[in-house]
C-alpha cells in the first residue's frame, strides 16, 4: 500500500469534517455541491454542476482508454447527532440534520481519490468522471441525473465505482459475492374515514382502526407470500393521524417499505399489500377508497462478478489478505445500480468505519458480538473514524480505478 502524502490527507480531512459539521439533505445539498465541485476544479477536473439537481460531475481525460465512473453521495439525514465529535453537527432547522450514513465519508475519499488520479496521470489511460449524486437518501437522485442527461453528456462508463460505510473495523474493506444490497419498494397509504367526536364513534368512520389494523396484517405477507429461501423484509416506518386524542380524525397516513433480491418477490409482496389495503378499507366502511402511492423503487445491486475479483485483487495487493474480507447481502438498499446501463460492470464495496477505542468499548468478547453492538448506519451515534477511514477509503478508490482503467487489476 502506497503512503499517501499528508498534505493531501490533511486537506481531506479537514473537508470531511466540514462537510460532517455542515450536512445538508435531500435535495438541498447546494454548500456540499459547491465544496466538492470547488475541490474537483482545483484538482484539475471539467466541472458540471447542477446535474439532476445539485449533482456534481467532474470530467478528467487522459487519452484513449476506458470510460469509469467514480460515484459518492451529497445528503445526509433527518437525525439528531449524538456522537459528542467536536465537530458534530448543530443543523437543526427546520430539523435536526447528521451525516449519519456515511456520506461524508465517500465524498471525501473520492475527492482524495480525484486529486490522487490527477497527479499520477502517467500511470493510466482514459476518462475519469468523479460523480456527487444528490438525494440517494430518498431513492431519487440517481434517476433525476440520468433524466438531466448524465450519460448523453458525459460518456457511457465501462465501470461504475462505489464505496459505502459499513460499521466493520476501519482501515478494512469488505466485498460480496452475488447481490450486496437489495431492491427495494416504498409506498405511501392514505385512509379516508369520517371525522367525529370521541364519544360518538358509532357516528365516524375510524381511519386510525384501519390503519392499526392494516400494519399488523402486514407482518404475516412476507410469509405468506414468499418462498422460506426468499430473503424480503417489510416494515411500516410511518403512522400518522389526527391532532388530539378526543377528535377521530378523517384520514391516516402509513408509509412502508418493502426488501428483496428479486423482482419478482418484491412484486408479489406489493399485490398483497395493495390487496389488504383495499379490504381493510372496505372492511371499515371507509366512504372513500384508499390512495396508494410509490414512494421510490430502487435495484437490486448485483456488483459485476469479473470486475469485483479484479478490483477485490487490487484491494488485497494494497492491505494485505487480513484487512479485505467477504460481506454478505444486506437488507439495505441503494439507487447506485442505476447509473450503470445494461451491460456495463459495476463494483461496490463496503468501507470499515470503527476505530479501535470504538471497537475495544463495543460489548461482547467475539467479532460477531461487537459488530451488532455497533453503532449501525442512521443511528445517532454512527461516528466514523477518519483517520483510519479516510486513507482506506482513498486508497481503496484510487486502486479500484487503476484495475477498471486498466482493465485487470492494478498494485
């Protein structure tokens, strides 16, 4: 593994902590959009902005060659931070905002892995194009990039790259075989009932009944929907109705979400929850049919077989067999899949983010215990370690572009 030179991993680092101290979410990401785009022109890369958005695409040509596509994410999230980091965030208008997924992290190693490729252009041949994708948090940012024209205005990868946090000990990269994370569907439920007094139910239509009873009809679809050897997981993340406890409210809202590594059984889990919507509805003599929306779909992310072993090859050459390792599917999903056309190879990994003192408090006395105790990605106490992460990150970026520009893998 090449030493990286402090001066670059001063600056990164004091980019990762802004970003951490200043998230933005979904869709508002401008001040994040503006310090990477300045951060990749400085660098020396043909600068987009406004892409999908506020997405950031720089450009770097170096002759003939392939076409790769680094990608890393601008948002953050709607959580309180609870880390006590000196430069945790205090963004809380008009809620409390944290990098609590690691965004912050990817984008400043792919801004290090941008400077680091600028400056060793001997070494390799083509294009590099450098992506900061808005509102991955919400499933939509990807796809509003490719509407504004990502791949008609600059070039259709040959590989698509990309990194995430995981809660694993930092300094350690770790890759699938077969789907990494799943696919994914969201809905948006609306019950329409007839508003009353408390006293006088017999007089309203309960929309929150029906609600109620629609979410714990919902925890028996998987089961009965789906074959033992499927992998799908449904959960109502949202339940709203009224305003006080003494007026039955005219409408509930449920928003749900459903997970897979098929198409086909996120599918057949969706008609079911149609069905049972629809019934619960009719079964409360609701006066008005349910509204049922989506929300989002995402891919299943299946990394390319032959690319992920040569990039997992070129990972091992960097840190050595111990610090590379294997990671099996998640329940978490992504609209990074998207941005790789048919056909074309993409490779996704998973960054280590614990550090030591947090790995060594962490409870339990074998691996797989202090993994799960762990804080997990969205917890408000999810607190990467970026002098061990960051120069993983980089180094795992910058080694993953020299095995696709090359086309095998690389030291």
């Amino acid at each position: 593994m090449s030493v990286l030179p402090y001066p670059l991993l001063k600056d990164v680092t004091t980019l990762y902590v802004d970003l951490h101290a200043h998230p933005e979410l979904s869709g508002e990401e401008a001040r994040t959009a503006a310090r990477f785009a300045d951060w990749l022109a400085r660098a020396g890369y043909r600068v987009t902005t406004g892409v999908g958005g506020h997405g950031v695409v720089g450009l770097l040509e170096n002759g003939e060659g392939p076409l790769v596509m680094l990608r890393a994410e601008l948002d953050a999230l709607p959580v309180q931070e609870r880390t006590g980091l000196p430069y945790a965030s205090r963004v809380s208008s008009p809620v409390p905002v944290m990098h609590a997924c690691g965004h912050d992290l990817h984008l400043a190693a792919a801004a290090g892995a941008a400077s680091v490729l600028a400056g060793e252009r001997g070494l390799w041949r083509g294009t590099v194009v450098v992506v900061g994708q808005p509102a991955e948090e919400t499933l939509s940012g990807a796809r509003a990039m490719l509407d504004d024209g990502l791949h008609d205005r600059f070039g259709r990868p040959d590989a698509v790259l990309a990194q995430h946090a995981a809660p694993l000990p930092a300094g350690m990269v770790a890759h699938g075989a077969g789907p990494t994370t799943a696919g994914s569907v969201s809905l948006d439920v609306v019950f329409h009932g007839r508003g009353g007094h408390a006293a006088m139910p017999h007089l309203a239509v309960d929309p929150v009944v029906t609600a109620a009873a629609v979410v714990l009809r919902l925890q028996g679809v998987v089961a009965a929907e789906t074959a033992p050897a499927e992998q799908v997981v449904l959960s109502v993340g949202r339940l709203h109705a009224g305003t006080r406890g003494n007026v039955i409210p005219d409408r509930a809202e449920i928003s749900l979400t459903v997970r897979g590594f098929s198409d086909a059984a996120l599918d057949r889990v969706v008609t079911a929850v149609h069905r049972i919507v629809r019934a619960e509805s009719d079964a409360s003599g609701c006066p008005v049919p349910p509204e049922i929306s989506l929300a989002s779909r995402s891919p299943v992310n299946h990394p390319d077989p032959r690319l992920t072993a040569a990039v997992r090859e070129a990972h091992t050459s960097a840190f050595g067999e111990a610090r590379v390792t294997g990671w099996p599917p998640s329940m978490a999903t992504e609209d990074f899949p998207l941005l790789a056309p048919d056909g074309v190879p993409t490779a996704y990994w998973m960054l280590g983010t614990a550090g030591p003192r947090q790995w060594a408090a962490a409870p339990g006395t074998t691996a797989a215990d202090k993994l799960a105790a762990l804080p997990p990605n969205h917890s408000p106490l999810f607190a990467p370690s970026p002098r061990l992460a960051l120069p993983t990150g980089i180094t795992a970026m910058v080694t993953a572009a020299r095995a696709a520009l090359s086309g095998r893998s690389a030291d």
